[in-house]
C-alpha cells in the first residue's frame, strides 16, 4: 500500500486512540444562522431545477410501480440496497434490523466500528439515513402533482432531533455525510416554494448542512489516502457542490477551490486512461458515472469547467462499460465488489439496467444518445442539451480489450463474453484472475456471483471476495491470493500475454496470469477458443506447478437457466455439480447452480453449447 498509507493510518489511528479527533470534531455546537430563507429563496445559486414548478408540465405519468413504492415510503416502509424492505420507526435511526443492535447515540463517532461480529454491518443503519428515499418522492410529487412536503420535512426534522451533531453511527462516515447532503439539496431546492419549508425548518437544514460539510472537509484525507476510491471522489465533489450553492458560508470559498481540484485529481489517478475504474468493479464505476454527471452538469451550468482529462476519462468509462453491457437487459457482469449502491435513481429501471446512468452522461458530454431512448434521469440532472459536444460513444462488435484494466470481450450474434485479466496496479477487489462471464440472449448464463454482505460469516466472505464464486480455475480450496484484513489482498495475481488472435471461423482469446504465490508462483493460461460457425466454446485451462493437487474449473449458472447450456469435457475431467450462493443485490442470497470439472493433470479442457 506505500509509506504514504501506512504512514497515515498510523498518524490517524493514533489520533483516534488518543481523543485527538475528538477535538477536531466537536460535539454541541452552538447554533447559527447566515442567511434568511427569504433572502436565500430570492438569491439561491443555479441548480438542476429550480423548484417543483419546473416539473408541472409533466404531471400525470407515475408509473404503478413508483406510485407502489412511494406508498410504502408513507407507510414507514425502507428498502435496503434494493432489495428487502422492512417498517422501521419514524425516530428510529440507531437500529440495525438485521443483528437487533442500536447503537449508542451518546457515543462520539470515532468510538463507532463500521464493522463488529455482534452489531452486524454497519451499512444497514446507513441506508436509510442516506436520504436516498426522497428521490422516489420527488419523482412521484413530479409525475402525479402530489405535495409530499410535510411529509419529507417531517423525516428531515426526526433525523436532526435524533442525531446530535458528530455523534453515532450516521457520522461515522464521510461519504454517506456527502450522500445525505446531496439529497437534501435536491429536497431544498424541489420544495423551495413550499409552504411547508419554514424559516426554521430552513434554518435548521442549513445548520446541519453546514457541519456536515465542516465534518467532510476536516476528514476529506482519509478518503483521499487510506480509502482512495469512490469515496474521495464523492467528498471532493460535495464540496465543491456547496462552494457554489452556498456562498454565504465563510468556508465556501476554499471549499469549492479544494474540492474542485481534488474532484480533478481523483478522477485522473482512479480512472485510468482507458476507462478502466481502480477500484475493479462495474457496480462502483457507474456511481463515479453518476457523480461526474452531477459535477459536469453543474459546473456546466455555473458556467465552469474542469480539466480536459475530467471530460476524456469520464467518455472512455462510458466506451468501456457501454461495450460489457448486455444489449438486451442493459446489464453489466456482478464484477467485483458490488454494494448495491446507485446514489440517484431517477428511473423505474431494475438496480443493474446501466442505461440511464451511461445515457445521462453521454448526452451531456455528446449531446447525442447512447440508446434508442432518453432516460428520465436527464431531466433530473438539467441535461437539456450539450455544450461539450466530445465524439459519441458506439459499442464494438466484436473483440474488444482493456488492457490497464485487465478487461477483454467479445459481443457476436446473441453473445457477450467478458473476462478479467488483470496486472494490478492498484489493490485488488477479488480474487477473480481470468474469470469469464457470459451472457447469452439477454441472459447471463455464467455468471460472478457477486458480493452479498462485506460484514457477514467467514465462511461466506471467503466465497464471494475469493476465488470459488468465480468462473476460473481454482487449485483445491485455495484462493488465488492470500486473503488480509478486511478488504486487503495480499500477494497480487500478475496478468500478462493477453491477447485475441483469429483462425479461420474461430476467434481465440490466450491470456496468463501468476496466481497462488503465496505458496509458489503458479502460472495459470486459459484459452478461449469461440467456433462462429457452430456457437460453441472450448475452454482450455493449464496451470503449472501444482504437482498432484486437485485442479478445479468451475462454472456457476442460475439453476433456471441449467437446461440452456451444456458442458462436455474433452479431456475426461470429473464432473461435479453442487448448490452454492449467487447475491444479485447487496444482502441479498439466492441459489446457484456450480458445475466444475476436476483433475489432478495440469490441464483441463472444457467444451460449451448453448440453445
């Protein structure tokens, strides 16, 4: 991880233990004001809207099943990661519904773990305190012209009452503070005209709004160090974001100066020039997707703009996640961690159909569309038209690579093949070396089973982050790299020879990767061999240096699917099928179907048919 990490988390835990942070983040602050609601209302910065008046002329096209799910958010209804929903009490704010655990709201954030065996995961107190709920309101007040008003300023006020400021679980985190401050913008600006947002209410919202951007600003370094992914990213923008919507604030200035250059220095260090995204997983580049949406449209329309390298990286991610999407679903594969999180759901859209994320950002960078269609979340955004005007994105038919980020594929008639192959740079998100996964008629055939819960059994952790819940080869029950603590991994695999090459009628993927050096560099190769004249693949997998250890080549597929695929082994290879987990959300378990094909050779080779 580099003295500069290892350094820093030493300086910071030691702070930490001592009470130093304490200080630096303070407890019982004294109320203030800077600017009254009227003054506000009349000066307020440019934003996406303007208010609720702005979405009128759209009335009357709530689609059942946002009405639906609005009407459970009346109810005290709270979904968790897109999926489960459960009634949690209007005051409560503490209680993690899956362990029974409330935490201690007298206690200062630094005493709160994100992680503990008897709490449980953290994450599912943050859900809910993220906000994100409105955004379904906002939708359903802007499609039926129903005033939900009351109703989310009464939500704003429990929360408030029920969270001292730098105290519990909800200040924990810095980017869920961002998240939080993100939505109630857009409830701010969405209700300015409402009578139900009162001197106070407003001037309670800017109080907290206010040291919930002191709180990010004093922490952004841990993000920007010891994190160094999509969290630095959405704290740089968040303050930037207030540097301009809220100038009277005496810190705005220096805020949106730092927050917009280190907004530009996250996006050119995590995004590499390709498109390929640090952190190893397609669920985490959408949300840098949607949060370089928000920052470019907004700083687009306070008539600013950032470095040329913001606008490139940002088109090459959509080039890239544009070409592994399934065209039928508008899915992605379940690559690398996978938290379920979609920051702005502007959308009826399932959690993983990436279109309306990849078509807001592609139209306003191009100011044409990615797809037949235009997405809802334009509106949302105020994307109404381009003024950068880059060249548009068009998806490959064909072979396609990614080599800084170790992705290769292959879109043909009915088929899309996706594989990793990844020499790491940057740390590791699982242990998935020359995974593959397939989709087939809108269908994912073979698939990455996901990430289910970061805090959850061993056992199960071991499963999803390692190497068994992937479509790749696996030398008895060993992982590809030795697991470290929490998210770490420890002796990277190292990818290299990558590379399509054509023969006649079939297209040929070669690739190798150094695995399993923790108990000796073990050189793992796989060959792809795609026939287009009959459909088939042939899967060939060498892996030298293992002596007479079991092999394993494992392939996992929903079981409703098992009847339109078929596995033939060339090569004599035991067959074994057994049940395992597939997570297609966050906390989510389902069945899954695990073929593998076993040996003690060096090699097995492996042929599959689809109907």
């Amino acid at each position: 991880m580099g003295l500069r990490y290892v350094s820093f988390r030493f300086l910071f835990e030691f702070k930490r233990r001592c009470g130093l942070l304490k200080l630096y983040h303070p407890i019982g602050q004294q109320f203030e004001r800077w600017i009254s609601f009227e003054k506000w209302h009349k000066e307020a910065a440019p934003f996406f809207f303007k208010s609720r008046l702005d979405f009128l002329s759209v009335q009357g096209s709530a689609s059942d099943e946002l009405t639906t799910k609005a009407h459970r958010i009346f109810r005290g209804e709270v979904q968790f990661f897109q999926g489960e929903w459960r009634k949690i009490e209007t005051e409560d704010w503490m209680t993690n519904w899956k362990t029974g655990h409330r935490y201690d709201i007298e206690k200062h954030w630094t005493e709160i773990p994100d992680f503990h065996p008897v709490y449980g995961d953290i994450k599912y107190v943050w859900e809910r305190s993220r906000f994100s709920f409105v955004q379904i309101i906002l939708r359903y007040d802007a499609l039926s012209g129903v005033d939900s008003s009351e109703w989310i300023f009464s939500q704003i006020d429990s929360w408030i009452k029920n969270n001292p400021i730098n105290q519990g679980p909800n200040y924990r985190c810095s980017q869920e503070m961002s998240l939080r401050v993100f939505n109630w913008i857009l409830v701010l600006y969405f209700y300015r005209d409402s009578r139900n947002l009162t001197e106070a209410r407003f001037q309670q919202l800017i109080f907290h709004i206010y040291w919930h951007l002191r709180h990010i600003r004093s922490n952004i370094h841990f993000s920007r160090i010891a994190v160094r992914n999509n969290h630095a990213i959405t704290e740089t923008l968040c303050l930037y974001t207030a540097g301009l919507l809220f100038p009277f604030f005496q810190e705005a200035k220096e805020w949106k100066a730092s927050g917009k250059k280190w907004f530009e220095e996250e996006i050119t260090y995590q995004v590499y020039s390709d498109g390929s995204y640090l952190q190893f997983s397609h669920n985490y580049h959408r949300v840098v997707i949607q949060l370089l949406t928000w920052a470019v449209s907004l700083a687009s329309i306070h008539k600013e703009k950032f470095k040329d390298e913001v606008y490139q990286r940002a088109l090459a991610s959509i080039n890239l996640l544009a070409n592994c999407q399934d065209s039928v679903s508008g899915q992605l594969p379940n690559y690398g961690a996978n938290d379920s999180s979609l920051f702005f759901q502007w959308n009826d859209c399932f959690f993983r159909d990436y279109r309306p994320s990849l078509d807001a950002l592609h139209f306003i960078l191009t100011g044409k569309n990615l797809y037949t269609y235009e997405s809802e979340d334009r509106l949302w955004f105020g994307l109404s038209k381009s003024t950068l005007q880059l060249a548009p994105v068009e998806p490959i038919e064909g072979t396609f690579s990614f080599e800084q980020g170790g992705i290769y594929g292959y879109r043909g008639k009915d088929i899309l093949i996706c594989m990793c192959c990844t020499n790491y740079k940057n740390r590791p998100s699982q242990a998935d070396a020359l995974h593959l996964d397939i989709w087939y008629k809108g269908k994912n055939v073979l698939r990455d089973a996901g990430s289910y819960l970061y805090n959850t059994t061993g056992e199960k952790v071991k499963y999803f982050f390692g190497t068994e819940s992937h479509n790749t080869v696996m030398i008895e029950d060993n992982d590809q790299m030795l697991k470290g603590p929490r998210f770490i991994w420890l002796d990277w695999s190292e990818a290299f020879d990558c590379a399509w090459k054509f023969d006649g009628s079939k297209i040929i993927f070669n690739g190798s990767a150094l695995v399993y050096k923790y108990f000796g560099d073990i050189n793992h190769k796989r060959s792809v061999v795609i026939d287009q004249a009959t459909g088939s693949l042939t899967i060939t997998d060498q892996v030298s240096g293992t002596g007479k250890k079991r092999l394993r080549q494992l392939w996992h597929l929903d079981p409703g699917l098992k009847d339109s695929i078929t596995f033939k082994s060339l090569d004599g290879s035991e067959k074994v099928t057994s049940m395992k987990f597939f997570s297609p959300v966050y906390g989510v378990l389902e069945d899954s179907l695990q073929v593998e094909f076993q040996s003690v050779n060096s090699k097995i080779t492996t042929q599959i048919n689809f109907s």
